[in-house]
C-alpha cells in the first residue's frame, strides 16, 4: 500500500494528459482561427490591393458580400466559376481550407 501514492499520481497526471489532448484533437472549436487579415495580405493583396479594390487583373473583390465571395472561392475551388484568366485563382483556392475560405470572406466584406 506504500508504494501505491506514489504510482497513482503520475498515472492520473498521464491520464488527464492524455485525456485532454483527445479532447482537444475532438473539438472543432480548439482549432486555431484563421487569421485572415494576415492571409489575405500574403496571398491575394498582391494582385487584388490592400484594400481589395485593384482591377487590373479581376473585378475587385472589395464590395463582395461574405455570401458572393465564398461562392466565388468555393467556385474556383471546384473549378465552376471563373473568366478567362480563372486558372491562377483555381490553383490558389485549392490551397485554401474552407475555414480559409470562410475567414478571408468576413474580411473581404468588411473591406
Ligand atoms: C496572381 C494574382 C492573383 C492573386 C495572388 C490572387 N488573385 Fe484573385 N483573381 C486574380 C485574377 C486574374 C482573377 C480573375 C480570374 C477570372 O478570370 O475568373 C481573380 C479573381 C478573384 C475573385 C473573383 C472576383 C469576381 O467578382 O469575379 C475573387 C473573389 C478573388 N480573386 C479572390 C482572391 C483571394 C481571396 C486571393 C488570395 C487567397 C486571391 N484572389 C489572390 C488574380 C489573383
């Protein structure tokens, strides 16, 4: 009986452990939020300005509603949408998680 204190502890330590990092893997909630502000000016303020309203290349993307742009990506994504200049986008939607998609579109709309 002596020698089991000190074996219970560290076992319900791992345990906890290895409890919470289930719980963590499980829970959608726990994975980290996009940061989109920061997205968007690595990979589309480039072509699309700072401010979403260049328009040399597309239309602007400044102005979309959070629905339209999501369409517009998911579109992309799925190679549906697009003009004659749509492969680029294609290649960078599909690099983009939907959670990606959903986050830069809450931007965008605040643009
Ligand atoms: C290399 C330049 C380039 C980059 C970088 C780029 N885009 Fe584009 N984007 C374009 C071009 C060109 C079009 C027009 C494509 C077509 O003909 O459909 C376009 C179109 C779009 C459209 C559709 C606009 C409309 O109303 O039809 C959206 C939305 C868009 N881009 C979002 C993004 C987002 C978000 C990113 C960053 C993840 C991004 N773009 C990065 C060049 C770029």
């Amino acid at each position: 009986m002596k020698l089991t204190l000190p074996l219970i502890l560290p076992l319900s330590l791992a345990l906890s452990l290895a409890l919470g990092a289930t719980a963590l893997a499980a829970d959608p909630a726990a994975t980290p939020a996009v940061d989109a502000p920061a997205l968007y000016k690595a990979k589309c303020a480039s072509c699309h300005g700072a401010d979403g309203s260049k328009t040399i290349l597309s239309k602007p993307v400044k102005g979309l509603s959070a629905e339209d742009f999501r369409k517009k990506m998911l579109g992309y994504k799925a190679k549906t949408y697009g003009g004659s200049k749509k492969a680029g986008m294609e290649k960078l939607a599909a690099d983009l998680s939907d959670a990606d998609i959903k986050g830069l579109a809450a931007f965008v709309a605040k643009l």
